[in-house]
C-alpha cells in the first residue's frame, strides 16, 4: 500500500463522498445470506458506476474498519446492560 507513493489521507477522503452510500449497502448485505451477498469486489465495481475512482484497498479498508466499528458498538452496548458479561 505504502510502497505504491499512495497518500492514505488522500485516498481515504476520495472515499468520504461515498461513505453513506457504501456503509447503507454494507448493512443491507450483512442481512443477507451468504450466498446472496454482493463481494466487496462487486461493491467496489458499483462504486465505480457512481464516479468513485479510488482503489478497491480503500473500500476494503472501509469495510474492515466498519465492522470492527460496528464490533466496537456492540460491545459497548452489552457493557452497559444489566445482564452484560
């Protein structure tokens, strides 16, 4: 990633235009079944449909660290309900 000259914050702001688009497609594809479920590969090709220029390491990375977002809230939740271990 880094041997490539890539500027992380660069490529991470090409991203922001599209980060309601892509985390709204992320939760609807976590409800569905495995084999139903579009790849990050074919998120990444829809994105390109929409203007999106970026790389498919940075829809990666956005996915990566939306679920572990996502992880995080959940845990958080579980701590702060009475029956939370």
């Amino acid at each position: 990633m880094f041997a490539q000259g890539r500027d992380i914050l660069t490529n991470d702001s090409a991203i922001d235009k599209y980060a309601l688009q892509l985390s709204s497609w992320l939760k609807t594809e976590a409800g569905k079944n495995r084999k139903q479920r579009r790849s990050l590969k074919q998120l990444h090709l829809d994105l390109n449909e929409l203007g999106f220029e970026g790389p498919y390491d940075r829809v990666a990375a956005f996915a990566r660290k939306s679920k572990v977002d996502q992880t995080d809230r959940v845990n958080l939740a579980n701590k702060r309900t009475p029956w939370g271990i």
